[in-house]
C-alpha cells in the first residue's frame, strides 16, 4: 500500500525540500498538512491536490486519529514542539517522523520512544544521510574496516547565520541550543557511524564572535569525543562558519566527504581519489524506507534510539562547556 503522509509544520524545510522529495516517491505520498496559517492551507492545497479532509490545524490536530488516509504523521516543527507533536501524533495511531534534532535533550527523546512503544507506533527521526551514497560509503569503509582500523576523524559543520535575529532557532527554549543542535549533530552522527562505535566521554570548548546575536545559544563549539576503539575524533560546529567536512584516517589509507552534510551535491574521496557516487534525492530515499518499514512491519535504520544516542553526546557537551572538563556519556 502506498502510504500517506502529513507534514506538520510547512516552513522552509517543508516548502522547500520535503514536498517537493514526496513528488519523487514510490511507497509514500504527500496526503495531508498541518498548519496554523489558513492562506499556507489554500496554497499547498492547490499546489498538491490536497483535500480539504486532510488539512489540520493545530486546534483540530487530535481528529487525524479517525483519518485513515493519514498513516504517517512527519514532525517538521521548531525543536521545542517536537516531543509534544510525536507523542500526539502516536496516541492518534498514527506512525512517526521527527525532524533533527530529536528533542530538546535525551529525557525528552526518551519519552518520545517509549510513547510510540505504548501505541505501538514506529518511530523514525529525519536522518536523511543514512540513506545517501557518499555517506553510506563512509559507514562501509570505517565500520567494515576497508582501509584498516580507522586511527582519527575530524569532522565539523556549520552555516553563518544571516536569518531573523529573532527567530526560534537562537533562542534556548524553542531550540534547545544554537549550531551545535541544529549543524553539529551531523559532525557528532558522521563519527559514530564512521566508527559503527558509541562514544563514551567528550571535551569541549567554545567560542562568540557576535555574542549580541547568539547571547541565547551557542554559536562554534569544538569537541573531542572518546571512543571505547582508541580513535582520536575532533568535532565543530557552527552558526558563524560554513563548514561541511569529515576527514577519516585509516591504518592503510584515507578517505573524506566534503561536502559532507548537506542536501545538495556531496561529494567524498578515497585515498585522494573522488568516490564517484551519485547524489539523489535523500528525502525520497528516506521516506519510501520508512514507508517500507512499516509495511514489513520492522524497525526503520534510523529509529528514536538513534535520535537520543546523539542528543545523549549534545547533553554531554554542554555540560562539559558549563564545568570545562571531560562529561561521560
Ligand atoms: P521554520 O522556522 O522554517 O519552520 C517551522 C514551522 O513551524 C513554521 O512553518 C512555523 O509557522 C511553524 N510553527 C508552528 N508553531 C510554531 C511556534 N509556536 N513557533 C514557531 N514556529 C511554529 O524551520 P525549518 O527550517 O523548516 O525547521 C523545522 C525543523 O526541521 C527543525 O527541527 C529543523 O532542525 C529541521 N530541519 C531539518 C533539515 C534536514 O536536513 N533534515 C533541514 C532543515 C530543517
């Protein structure tokens, strides 16, 4: 069966990547939104044939339980949202996707598990790049130990920020923090599955260079992770850098991404020597899977445990730039 999805929340992730990937599917479709703006309501309608029985709002959002167009419900909102909307979109019956980061912290994501356990609902965060060539390959080379035993990693990401000074994303209740939760969970997910490994304590600092506009949030933090293999792994993130690298030495040979993270042309390399892999579509990718998923009735390669894993890392370095030392995990 061909699945239907709904987008909850249509800003700029949902306007501009996630509808039109859901163009581009074979398991699942674009059946429904949910909005708190009418006029986004009449526009999406028209562009993508939308029904009217399938249009929310966040008053009415509940009554999607006795929709059964609706089996997949894709949580596009502000972090702070995100726990509340899962959570809600389970107890309707409905399986889930969450956007990154998971939630404001691990406590949250932990919830957030074990709610759609409760309702027997499948959980999947919006981790596009486990389904992404260049990054599939990464994951291969390190966990299969194609080059040997991989010996360091630096990986970093980030974008300048040049948006609204005063939207959600530099303010730590609605956001949970600034680069290192929306750029630098990336970095931190690119070494674990680079290693196929769980970090077990991290260090890490920070810097402000326009602290009037990140007075809120973190603006470039740098980590050093420990895992339980020996490898060396150095981490950044950003809202004052455009950076988008993983850099992974080997016992017999090299390999890199760069760029690394985002969705639009990747591109990676072999001892010097460019992969050749092709980009795609990584939204499509990602939700004709967890369409497949939930058809099989199996667990999606990027569940809620995936999520939290990474939010337990983020917890434990802000902790570790509050005391300045090293934070188990
Ligand atoms: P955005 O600000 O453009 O959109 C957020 C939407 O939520 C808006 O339509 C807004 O109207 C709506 N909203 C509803 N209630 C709100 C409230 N109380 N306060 C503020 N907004 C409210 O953000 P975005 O860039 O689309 O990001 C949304 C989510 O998607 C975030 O979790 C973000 O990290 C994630 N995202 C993921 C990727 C990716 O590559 N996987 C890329 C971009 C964004």
């Amino acid at each position: 069966k061909k699945l239907g999805i709904a987008l909850v929340g249509l800003g700029n992730y949902s306007k501009g990547q996630l509808a039109p990937a859901l163009q581009h599917t074979t398991n699942c479709y674009l059946a429904g939104i949910v909005t708190g703006t009418p006029a986004k309501a009449v526009e999406w309608s028209a562009k993508y044939n939308i029904p009217q029985k399938n249009i929310y709002n966040y008053q009415n959002f509940d009554e999607i339980a006795d929709n059964p167009a609706i089996d997949i419900i894709y949580v596009v909102l502000p972090v702070f949202m995100h726990k509340e909307y899962t959570i809600r979109a389970a107890r309707a019956g409905k399986h889930v996707i969450c956007e990154k980061p998971m939630a404001l912290n691990a406590q949250e994501c932990a919830e957030m598990i074990s709610a759609c356990k409760n309702a027997d609902r499948l959980l999947s965060i919006g981790y596009r790049l486990h389904f992404e060539p260049h990054n599939m390959e990464v994951m291969r080379l390190g966990q299969k130990e194609v080059l040997g035993k991989v010996t360091a990693i630096d990986t970093g990401n980030g974008f300048v920020y040049g948006g609204d000074p005063n939207a959600w994303r530099l303010k730590k209740a609605l956001a949970g923090g600034g680069g290192l939760m929306d750029m630098g969970i990336y970095a931190i997910q690119g070494a674990r599955y680079t290693l196929g490994q769980e970090p077990v304590a991290v260090k890490a600092t920070q810097e402000k260079t326009r602290p009037e506009l990140f007075k809120d949030v973190d603006e470039t933090v740098f980590w050093e992770l420990k895992f339980p293999g020996g490898a060396k792994v150095t981490g950044k993130s950003s809202y004052n850098n455009n950076w988008s690298y993983l850099h992974a030495q080997a016992t017999n040979g090299k390999f890199a991404l760069e760029p690394a993270y985002g969705y639009g042309s990747l591109d990676g390399t072999i001892n010097g020597k460019p992969m050749q892999l092709p980009n795609i579509i990584q939204q499509a990718a990602q939700v004709d899977d967890f369409a497949n998923c939930i058809n099989a009735n199996k667990q999606s390669r990027v569940p809620g445990e995936e999520g939290l894993k990474d939010m337990k890392v983020v917890d434990a370095i802000y902790r570790s730039l509050d005391s300045g030392k090293w934070e188990t995990i």
